[in-house]
DNA sequence: CGGGCCCCCTGGTGGC
DNA sequence: TGCCACCAGGGGGCCC
C-alpha cells in the first residue's frame, strides 16, 4: 500500500528513467483508471510532451510535461508504475501506456484498479487535485503545526492520522507506527492530547516516515519502486501486522482493534 | 462534526 | 481438489 515513502521513493527512482522523455504515444486499456478528463483529451494533452521534473503531493505524484501540465496519479492500493521496452508484452493489470522516445513505456499498473490518473494544467490544478495538509516531512511541519492539526477535534486520534486533509501521506502502516513510537493510544480523542504528548508524536511520525524512506518504502505484497526494486522496510515495522506479537519494548502481546475501519496494532501497556 | 457503512476490486486464506 | 465466505484497505459518498 504505497504511503508517503513509498510514493517519494517511486519519484525519485522514476525519474532517471523518465527525465527528458518525450510521450510518443498513449494506450488507455482501462478506461476506468482515468479520472476527470476523456482519454481522448489526456493523448491531446500527453503526446508530445516532454518530461522535466516529478512532484509529490502527500500520495500524489505529479510528473511534469514541460510547458503542458502535470500527468497527476494515486497508486491506492496495488498501482505500480513501471519501466518496460514496449516491445515487452502487457502485464495481466496493465491499465495505461505511454509510449517514449527510447522505446520504453512507461506503464500504470493496478491489479485492484483503484488507482487513478488525473490531468492538470497547472501547478493549481494539481494542487486542486492533491488537495491534502501539511507535508509531514517538510520544515513547515513543527509540533505546533501539528498540534493545531489536532486541535479541538474530538476524532480519534488515528482517524486524525489518516484524514489527508489534516496530514498528507499518512496510512494504515505509518499511523500505526507513529502512534507506538510516539507510546499513544489510537483511540485517544485528537484534541486530547498534551503538550508533551504532540511533540511525541510530531518526533514519531517523523521517525517512522524517515526510516521508511531510508528503506526505501514498505513491500508486503505488491509495492516495488520506479526500478521494479522492492522497499525493505517491512523488516523494520515495530508494530504493523505483528498483532499478538510481543511489544518490541514491554513483551506484553501487541493487540488489534478496528479504528476508522481500519485494522490497528498497538500495544496497550506502552500507549496510553 | 464524527462514526459507521458501502462501494470500488482482486487475490490470498481458511473452513468444510 | 473445489467451492465459498471473508478479509485487506485509500478514498469518496451517504446516512444518521
């Protein structure tokens, strides 16, 4: 489930392989995997740009076509962006094709079509559509931001987490781990917190989004990086999917909940 | 405002 | 071996 890491990590080892590529063609096979804009319009938009720069907006990526507008994409659940010659046949999930001026193709892939491509003219446009909060790895994210984030809501905490107009990027796995490194319990009313407490979690989201990153994403099933490569981070969650478990820093079983409609592994002695 | 539920969707798992 | 219910979840929509 690509989240902020994962996402940053596509970016950035998407580039090289697209950076001063021209689109020479586009394939919609999955009509449905385009959002906003006809397919028809997204190749009048998309043929003959040029590729300059990559952008990241909380789980968006924006890929920038010089002078045009930016191919705007949401990996959800299974979305895979890969690499392939175009003389390789199509992946079973294959939703979308670009076609490069190398010979290469550019491929959205989605076995649970979740995933979504958007178009935007603009850098509002984008904006429009990654329309989330604060970038939890930016300088602008400081321990008042957050507390104000949280501020007189009465959410549960987790929700909070994983509500992207609050924070961007934040999902399943990396809510979890915050809340256990910052030693909080999920179903803490947002609000609640104190001084002390914002700042444990302000540090625990930013260590548990940086080692994901220095990991280069989480891989449990289908997530790979811009090289097909997949993260190694799913070696280093404290908490996620380790339900009954012992707590890495107690021993006392991790536990499961359902917050948000989400599965939740904490440990009830270690967060309160 | 917030909680709960449904939907989109596929593949993996476990029960019988 | 096969069939089937169930589960996983990001995000949007809807109702209460």
């Amino acid at each position: 489930m690509p989240e902020l890491p994962e996402v940053e990590t596509v970016r950035r080892t998407l580039l090289p392989h697209i950076l001063g590529r021209t689109i020479c063609s586009l394939l919609v096979l999955r009509e449905g995997s385009v959002a906003g804009i006809a397919p028809a319009a997204l190749e009048a938009k998309v043929v003959g740009g040029l590729f300059c720069r990559a952008v990241r907006r909380g789980k968006y990526l924006g890929l920038i076509l010089q002078g045009r507008g930016y191919l705007v994409l949401h990996l959800r659940m299974t979305g895979r962006l890969v690499v392939r010659p175009a003389s390789e046949p199509h992946e079973k999930h294959l939703c979308l094709a670009l076609g490069l001026d190398d010979g290469q193709e550019l491929r959205f892939v989605d076995q649970r079509r979740f995933g979504k491509v958007y178009w935007a003219d603009s850098q509002q446009g984008f904006a429009a559509v990654a329309k989330v909060g604060v970038e939890p790895l930016s300088a602008e994210f400081t321990p008042d931001v957050l507390a104000r984030c949280l501020r007189g809501s009465r959410m549960r905490l987790k929700a909070a987490l994983l509500d992207q107009g609050r924070l961007a990027g934040l999902g399943n796995i990396y809510a979890d781990e915050s809340l256990f490194r910052a030693g909080i319990h999920p179903e803490r009313p947002a609000g609640s917190l104190t001084e002390i407490e914002v700042e444990r979690l302000w540090r625990g989201i930013r260590e548990a989004l940086t080692a994901a990153l220095e990991n280069g994403g989480t891989t449990l099933r289908d997530y790979v990086d811009g090289d097909g490569r997949p993260g190694s981070n799913q070696y280093h969650l404290l908490v996620y999917g380790k339900a009954g478990k012992p707590c890495p820093k107690c021993g006392s079983p991790l536990m499961r909940l359902r917050v948000a409609g989400r599965g939740t592994v904490y440990c009830p002695g270690c967060q309160l």
